[in-house]
C-alpha cells in the first residue's frame, strides 16, 4: 500500500525526522489560508500516488499567500498521470545547499532489506545509479544483526562530506529509515531529497513509503485506507475493496490469473507475442467464484479493453468453481468482449465442459490462448 506523501512525512515525524512546515490543503481556500499561516514563500505539491509528480506539474512554487491559492485553482482537479488531484501539500519553501538521498527497501533476489544511500539526491536515482553507479552505496542488512547508526555511518564513509557533523546526521536518518521500515513492514522507505538546507539541519524534503499489503493486519489504522475514495484510480480502490490485487496498465488485453508469479508470466506471454496488457490481476489462491465473477467484471469494465484472457492453474484453486465464476461474470456484464480461458489443474475437466457448454472459449495451454486473443485484438 503507497502512502500519500503526507502521510509518509507524518510517520516520520514521529520518529524524530524533521519535515518542512506545513500542512494539507484540500481547496484554494485553505492552501491561501495556510500559505498565510506560513508567512514565506511556500511548495504546493500535489498528493498523488504516482512516481514523476514534479516533471508532470505537480509540485509548483509561490512567493506569497495570493500567488499560492492562483497555482492551488489549476492544480486542484487537474489530472496528474491519470491521478486527479485533490489535494495539496502546503509548504515551507526550503533554502537547500545539498541534496541527499537514502532509501531502505526489499531486494528481492537477495531476500533482505538494502539499504540505499547517496549524496547524489534529487534526482532519479535509477539514473544515478546507471551513470554514476560510485555515488550509490548500498548495504544488505543481515536480519540477525540489524541495522544500526554504527554501521550507517561505515555504509557512507565512502562519500566526501563538509565535516564530521553532516556524516552523523546523515547517518542518523538513515538509521532512523530503518526503524521506520521495520515497525511498519515497509517494502520502501525513501526520501529525495533530503535536503541539507543553508543553516545546516538535514530536513526530509520529500518522502514515499509503501506498506507490505500482507502485514496490513498489524497495521489497523491503515486498514481501510484506499477504500474511501483516496485513490484517484476508481478501479484499483474498488479491486481494494474487494480485496483483489489489481494494477491498471495501458494496453488493451484484459489479464487474469490466479498466482501473482502466473499473472506476470503472462503478462510476459502477451507482451512476447506482440500484445499489451491493459492490467494485472491476481485472484489468489483458492479463489471462490464470486471472487473470479468480480474481477472480471472490474477488468471488462475499463475502457480500452479488447479482450480478455484468463488463465487458471488450479491447485488450492478448483477450475469449476473458477469456471462459474466466468460464467456468471460474463452473463451480468453489458459490454461483452471475447474471452479467452486457459483452465489446468483441479477439476479442470469439468471446468473446462461448463465453459464449452457456456459457449467460452477453452484453450490447452497458455500460448495458444494468448495467440487467440492477440488476434482478436488486433483485427
């Protein structure tokens, strides 16, 4: 689960951390209000759950109360890579001299935290790390020992600082990330920039945190968040809803599968055989029919999408009750578009006949199916 920027900088104050001063502003009114509060000139940041916020327009800069709530009436309810914005994070206006940056995140390969860090910050990382890979340093936490501001302050010593102090601080963030990330079940704790601003304090200039969905049981407050409308993207915070893990893509073939590891190698099929995925959607293990018939239903509902394959690897999954999940899906949806289903493993023979009967077409293995679709799509 992304949290929203302001969000992500509430918990770090909690920690100690320090953020720019400032507050949410869901109107004109309120951003002129709080700009006022401020008194200097302020960031008006739109919080959107999306990477690339700043190159797109969303973050703007105003000297004054007036100049502020002008820039708040075209940010607020403008569209930020499909994101509508309805919200704005009002605040200070920093004096930075030097940007850091310091994440802590999974690598998945490895299977442990790593910790990230460079005095290359504000900017895209990935880029840094491609270009200039010795500005990067990165350290593989070992679960048993942890991770503290010791081995924080080792972890960046191949950097040049302006002074012992700013290793400390800058190692004592680091630290503090980590503590973050394993309180919360974080998958990514990150800030960029830090900013180290004229008068020397190290201030979190912008932060993103993204919860480990599985640990969400240990983390109530977090619970229904999303499911109140805060995600700008309708189908995604009604997948939320319906406890289905759901990502809107831009093709135009509609992908479900039961398995996040089969979804993405389908998704892979699609892609190497010419097609494009218009989403992922995983219905997880075990799947009862209602389960499938909505996350059909959610995928045929977005605009754009063609056709649709479905591929089930029935284990804990049992293929006829995934078969009647498609079946009454199909039959309570408007827009009807062609299906193609590739059904294996539990039952999958009487699934396989319901289909048939129910004139869906059933295909006996992945490539086949996905040919079938790409070729729909593309007549």
């Amino acid at each position: 689960m992304k949290l929203f920027e302001f969000e992500a900088k509430d918990i770090l104050r909690k920690y100690g951390l320090q953020t720019p001063s400032g507050s949410i502003a869901r109107d004109p009114v309120e951003v002129e209000i709080v700009a006022k509060r401020l008194g200097k000139p302020v960031a008006l940041k739109a919080q959107v759950l999306v990477s690339g916020r700043g190159k797109s327009g969303g973050i703007q800069f105003a000297d004054d109360a007036g100049e502020a709530k002008k820039s708040a009436i075209y940010l607020i309810g403008s569209h930020i890579k499909g994101n509508v914005v309805r919200s704005l994070l009002v605040e200070e206006k920093l004096s930075i001299v030097d940007q850091y940056y310091a994440s802590i995140t999974i690598d998945r390969q490895a299977r442990r935290y790593v910790v990230l860090a460079s005095t290359n910050g504000g900017v895209d990382v990935e880029e840094t790390a491609l270009t200039s890979p010795n500005r990067i340093s990165r350290y593989w936490v070992d679960p048993a020992t942890g991770f503290n501001e010791e081995t924080a302050r080792a972890t960046v010593a191949q950097f040049s600082f302006n002074g012992d102090r700013d290793i400390t601080e800058f190692a004592s963030v680091i630290a503090t990330l980590y503590r973050v990330a394993m309180d919360y079940d974080a998958e990514l704790v990150e800030i960029n920039p830090l900013a180290k601003t004229s008068s020397g304090e190290f201030i979190a200039a912008d932060a993103r945190i993204v919860l480990d969905d599985n640990a969400l049981f240990r983390h109530p407050e977090f619970e229904d968040k999303g499911s109140a409308g805060m995600d700008d993207n309708p189908r995604e915070a009604e997948a939320r809803r319906q406890k289905l893990a759901y990502v809107d893509l831009s093709g135009d073939i509609g992908i479900i599968g039961n398995g996040a590891g089969l979804v993405m190698a389908t998704m892979d099929m699609v892609h190497l055989l010419g097609g494009r995925a218009a989403n992922f959607l995983d219905i997880g293990g075990g799947a009862q029919p209602e389960v499938v018939r909505k996350g059909l239903m959610l995928v045929m509902s977005k605009p754009g999408v063609k056709a649709v394959l479905i591929n089930i690897l029935g284990g804990i999954t049992r293929c006829d009750l995934a078969a009647r999940g498609i079946i009454g899906g199909l039959s309570e949806v408007a827009d009807e578009k062609p299906v193609a289903v590739r059904l294996m493993g539990t039952n999958d023979e009487v699934g396989r006949e319901m289909l048939r009967l129910a004139g869906i077409p059933v295909y006996p293995d992945m490539e086949t199916a996905t040919k079938k679709v790409i070729g729909w799509v593309k007549r």
